[in-house]
C-alpha cells in the first residue's frame, strides 16, 4: 500500500476525485479531510470519499504521509504556513494549482527543511461542476498530470507522487515551473477568459435572452468552460498574471489579422488563417485521439 | 406528400441531410441534386440521398416543385441568375445560408417576378464534418430553423417552406432579415472567429507541438468549431461583415474589462466580470435543456 494516512487539503472536486482513485486502488489506509465547512465535510464522509474530518489544518496533516493541497490557489501560502510545524520527518507534500509559479514562491517562503518533500503538481483534468459530489474516481484516467519538481526536491518524495498519479491512470510528466505556466496560459487560462468575455458579451447586449434562443451547439461547446468557479478562475487569473497577459496580447495580434482581412474584404489571407487553423485543430483531434480514447 | 421534385443545389451536409429527412418521412417523391463534382454526386446517389444529379442549374431545377439553395454564400447570386429562367410558375425557392442580407440583396437583384416564391431560410444546426457522407435525416430534429420573409413573399410559399422544415422535426420561427444577421454575428460568426484565432495564435507558438499535448477537455470543446470549413466561414465572414465587425469591437470592450482587471490586481472587477458571466451561462445551459432533450 503506497499510503498510510492520506491528508486531503480541501475536499472538492480534485481533492474527492483523488482520494476516490487511491481508495478504489486500495493504495492508501485512511483518508482525513480538511476544510472550513462542516456540512461540505459530513457529506464527505458520507460519500465515502474520507474517514475523517479535521477543521484545522494541523490535526490533518499530523499524522499523514502524503499531503495534497486542493484548495483555491489564493488560499496556498496560508495553509503551508498553518501546515509546516506539524508535518512530519517523512511526509511529502504536494499541490493541484493550475499555475505554479504562484505556487513554488509560496512554498520557498514558507515550508523550509520540508521543501525537498515538497512537489509542485498540476492534474489537467476537471469538470465544470465543483464540489465533492462532483467528485469520481477515474477523473484521471488516461489523462495528464503535470508535476514541476525544483531543484532541491528529493528523488524520494518526487517517486511517490508520481506512483500516486500513475496509480489514478494518469499519465506523469514533468516540465519546469516557467514553461508549464506558459504554456497553461495559452491552452487553457487564456480560453477562459474568451469564454467569459464571449458570454459577458452576449449578456450585455440588448435583448440577450432573444440572442441566447438563436445559439446552436458551436456555441455551448465554446462557452461550455464559462460555467466554471469564478473565484478559482479569479485566482489562476492572479496567479499566472504574467504569462496570462502575454498570451492576451499575442491572442490579440491573431484576431487582428482576421479583422483587418475582413474589414479590407481580404479573401486570400482569412482563407488562409482560417484552413490554417482548421489544420492546426484537425491535427489536435488526431493526437489526442491516439493519447485519450474515452471522448473529449 | 408535400413536394413531387425537390432540387437540392449543392449536396452536402445541409442539403443531404434535409433530403434524407424529407425522404425518411415520404413527404418527397424524388430529389434532383446539383453539383459541380460527379465523384461526390455519384456517392450522394449511392447512399440514397438523391435520385439522380445534373450537372447544369437549368436541368436541376426544370421540374422542381421545391428548389433549395445549400450552397457556400459566395455562389448565391451566380446560381439564383442561373436557375432563373428555368423555374416552373410555382416554384418555391429557398435557401439556407447563415447570413441573410447578401442573400436578399442578391435574390433582389436576380429574381425578378420569381422574388414573392424565394423564402430565405436558416436551420441552425449543423457538425464540424462536412459533406455528403456527413448527412443524417435527423440532423434538424428539435432545432432551430429561422426564415426571414420578405414583404412580397407569397404566404403560400412561406407555408410551403415552414411545413417542409417542420416534418424534418424543426422548431421554425421568423426574424427579420437585419434581426437575424446582427444575432447570429454574436453567438455563431463571433464565436468561430474566436475559436479560428485561438488555434492559429496557438500553432504559431514555438513548441506548439509541445503546447497542444497539454491542452485539456476544455481546450477541446473551445475549439472543435475551428474544424469548421474555412472556405464556407470566409464566406460568411465577407456575407456578414458590418455586423461580424460590429461584434468583435464589442467583444473587444469585455476582453478589454478582463484584462486592465488582470493587469490592475482588480479581484473585485475580475470576480464580478466572471460571476456574471457564469451566471448567464448556467441560465443558458437550463434553457437550452428546456428547448431540445438532445445532447448540446
């Protein structure tokens, strides 16, 4: 069994769809959650996804020797300041933040001698629903996790999160702090905040229940992320502020050029943007088909 | 039986599949199809969906009682001059082109005394796939099909048009012509724009290869709508282009509101813009469950 005592650090969506995995493996003895909200937890515990609670971070991660932080990306250096004292010689750490600059700064500042034990991770996989009802256990299956180990991490530590991934079905990999928020930015913080301006848009304009009627399904599937949970997007938002606003503004650039061919009634040149990017998309069908049979 | 010829000019998704539907609910005793590829027509026949084909406008349509146009917007006004002086006394003529004033202009300028039988048309549905093969009988079932009549249509031609959309199992309103292009610039035209500038900023990032490995469901739903035809997507483009531009500028303002909230650490604004948004979306989703059971 790869885990005694499992601490969960926020029993959401994530965090339940984690410990569901590991518990179905039969790969981890015990599970405690911790949170702020009671009624969150018991339900919880009903569901079968915790033994336990604990309201305060202390308690949950005392005895535990894998901790995972699921919680909202503005909450992290709090909970690893509350966590530090209490963790023990061996216990390795790690996250599920969707931006990991943010994260790893939080975690130099605070954690000290336990930062080798610490492993910045990033699951690509989600729902828009949040909340443990929400929560299965092959929400990983066949899909990425992303972990973005520092320098000082130890081969250890870095081994048993990766076998706790590769343990839900996913598929570990690892790339630098930098490069993964880069790259974050652009294939997912940057569509939703398209998908949110797109539907703010909409909203605004006049008779936007008239306009809302006329949508086909092109355009549920493109505003289908805008149902997400606007504080954790408020947070990624803040977190990966950098590569966000680069990715903004090269987004830019590329719908400039189809206006400026439509206003200049450029045929040549929106042909060609347009059955480049169709390539482009077909191409992305293609692999991810090869990588993922269970549908998008 | 509703229609004894009906003239499908241009046999691709829309056009095959309104054929298979009327024929599935033998409201359609033979269908005549045009083209410009016997290769594709030949297919067309094989897999039922038409009779017979020719391959000149003038023949196509010499005994049609039910002409419909389902050919890209940029060919309308060329083959409604062809068809012209071949259209039978009672003809109808319709068409399913997804902007609609360039088609009313081009039908004025070609028509003549056949204008009160040309009811433009709109079904709002449709797949990523294109062509013949593409085709189902239900593809409109439970969608939404908009015309835009004019003041000198016939009332009998409207009525012949709307029985026919509603045996395919359409729900079939009415808007005017300005109406329907300033709407569908909002939630069809604006959203592939957006979706056709997200893939190619994207693919001409370094790695690009590397970024799209990572992208996620999400990514996916964004932008399966740039798999779109790009040659049917210029069209509309040109077709709709006052109010495609007047869209994106107003689009531009709500990206605009996200990023100066980014780029200002303005969580209240941030937070606000996405709870709206979210808001009007999960409204959208209860709606558009209300209106068709299928699958979005």
């Amino acid at each position: 069994m790869l885990i005694q005592r499992l601490a969960i650090i926020g029993v959401g969506l994530i965090g339940g769809s984690l410990a569901r995995a590991l518990r179905q493996k039969r790969q981890c003895r015990s599970v405690v959650g911790f949170g702020r909200n009671p009624v969150h937890l018991d339900k919880a515990v009903e569901l079968g996804v915790i033994d336990e609670y604990s309201l305060t971070v202390a308690s949950a991660v005392r005895d535990a020797d894998m901790v995972v932080l699921a919680t909202p990306l503005d909450t992290t250096s709090r909970l690893l300041q509350a966590m530090r004292n209490y963790l023990g010689r061996d216990t390795v750490i790690t996250d599920v933040g969707s931006a990991k600059g943010s994260v790893v700064e939080a975690a130099r500042n605070t954690l000290g001698d336990c930062l080798p034990r610490f492993i910045p991770g990033h699951p690509i996989a989600g729902k828009e629903q949040s909340g443990v009802e929400a929560s299965v256990a092959d929400l990983f299956d066949s899909h990425r996790v992303i972990l973005t180990p520092l320098p000082e991490n130890s081969v250890q530590a870095l081994e048993r999160v990766t076998k706790m991934w590769e343990i839900t079905g996913a598929d570990v990999v690892q790339l630098d702090v930098e490069q993964h928020d880069e790259i974050l930015a652009a294939t997912s913080h940057l569509p939703h905040m398209l998908a949110y301006a797109l539907v703010d848009c909409l909203a605004g304009m006049k008779d936007s229940d008239e306009i809302f009627r006329f949508a086909a399904g092109g355009f549920a599937d493109f505003t289908r992320i805008a149902s997400s949970d606007p504080q954790m997007w408020h947070d990624i938002c803040i977190a990966n502020r950098q590569y966000l606003l680069s990715a903004l503004n090269h987004f830019d650039q590329h719908l400039n050029n189809i206006r400026q061919a439509i206003e200049n009634d450029d045929s040549k040149s929106l042909l060609k943007i347009f059955t480049r990017a169709k390539k482009a998309r077909d191409q992305f069908t293609r692999s991810s088909n090869r990588h993922n049979d269970a549908p998008e």
